[in-house]
C-alpha cells in the first residue's frame, strides 16, 4: 500500500487534469461516434438511391424493349389499291359498277380482331367543311390479316351517282376505315381511315369485258373507266 502511495498522490495533486482529460476524450468519442453515423447513413442512402436508380433504369429498359418491340413488330394496315369493274349483274339498272378497295397488311405480325367500313356519297362540289366522315353503325368482322396479305371492301357505284359526275355537277366520295389489334399486345387498338374521290377517267372506253356464265356467252359492256385520287380530308393511320 505504501508502494501505491506516490501515485495516489500524483493523481490527487493532477484530479484537474484527469477530469479535463477524460471529458476531453468523451467528446472526441461522441464527435467519432457522430461522424462514423453520418458516414453510415451517407453509404446506406446512396445505396438505397443506387438501386433505386438500377430499378428505374431496369424499368425503362423493359419499356424501351416493349415499345420497340410494338413498334417493330406490329400490324401495319394501310390502302394498297382500289379498282373499279362495270357490274356484270345489273339487271335492276341500279348499280353500274364496283369498286374495289384494297388493304394490306405490310407490318410484321397479324391484325387481329379487324373490323372493317365503308361508306360513300355523292356531292355538288366538295364535301362540306363540317362533314364528320360518319361511320357504319355495325362494322364487317374480318377476324385477321396475315403479314403481306390483302382484303378488299366492296362498294356498288349507283348509276344515278354516275350520271351525275358525267354530267360534271357532282363528285363521288368514298371513305371508311379499318380497326384492329396488335397480335403481340392485345391491349392496344389501331386504325386506319381513308377518304378517296373518284373521277371518271373515259366515259366511253371499254372498261372491261366479262363472261357472262349463265348464258354461255361473252358479253362486252361499255361503260365510263375511273381514276381514284386521295383525298386531302379524313385520312389517318396510327
């Protein structure tokens, strides 16, 4: 005990300078304790952001990849041709000739779930500029189009309608449109809509010859040809 003696007394004679000493050394844990805290929760949410980030990134690269799939591999319907024959079965004098409206489907997948309209009329000059391109209230069912394939939507041309455009008063309108589904993703709703003028190219050339089976004969039917131009109103494809 009497070896101890000296050092009792030094700490006794230094008590200040261990008390200054020690709080000293508590603050300077507390400011490691802080910082070492700080830092942890620095990395905790920069990782959390980081994989945040990595998820949104992951997201976007799925929709990317989705939208360039619907946009590279969809159905793709659009006009291909129209024509126009004299009508070889006219017996009620009514309808003098059929037109003939084409669409193909140039895109990569199937249209599925087409529905298909036309309609038509004859007006004194242009359309009106209020004219809403009305649709048929029961659309034809076409079920689907392959890729590289065609449909053709018929359309009788009344002979009163002719009569009128070769007199020069009025001009025949033919529009319609097309709605169907991306094979890939069902979910998505395309269409089509055309609007097309058709003119009489020769009134008195022979547009056509047809044989006329239930009599055993060929039959030349005279008649005006057609030519078919764009019209600058009612056309949109999606």
């Amino acid at each position: 005990m009497e070896s101890l003696a000296p050092l009792i007394q030094f700490v006794e004679l230094h008590n200040v300078f261990f008390n200054v000493l020690g709080t000293w050394l508590i603050g300077l844990f507390t400011i490691v304790l802080a910082v070492a805290t700080s830092l942890l929760w620095y990395t905790t949410r920069h990782s959390a952001n980081a994989a945040m980030r990595a998820a949104i990134s992951a997201e976007d690269a799925v929709s990317i990849a989705r939208e360039e799939m619907v946009i590279g591999k969809r159905p793709y319907i659009g006009i291909n041709q129209v024509n126009s024959i004299l009508s070889p079965h006219d017996e009620d004098r009514t309808v003098n000739a059929l037109i003939y409206t084409y669409i193909k489907n140039s895109g990569a997948t199937p249209a599925v779930n087409v529905s298909t309209w036309l309609q038509a009329k004859c007006f004194a000059g242009d359309i009106p500029a209020d004219f809403d391109f009305p649709q048929m209230e029961s659309p034809k069912e076409q079920g689907q189009i392959l890729p590289g394939t065609e449909i053709f939507l018929l359309l009788g041309l009344p002979r009163a309608d002719i009569g009128k455009m070769l007199a020069g008063t009025h001009r025949y309108y033919v529009w319609g449109g097309c709605d169907y589904n991306n094979f890939l993703i069902k979910d998505r709703r395309h269409q089509l809509r055309f609007c097309y003028v058709v003119n009489i190219l020769n009134p008195v050339l022979l547009a056509l010859r047809y044989e006329d089976f239930a009599d055993h004969a060929r039959i030349e039917r005279e008649g005006p040809s057609f030519a078919f131009a764009p019209y600058s109103r009612g056309n949109s494809s999606d």
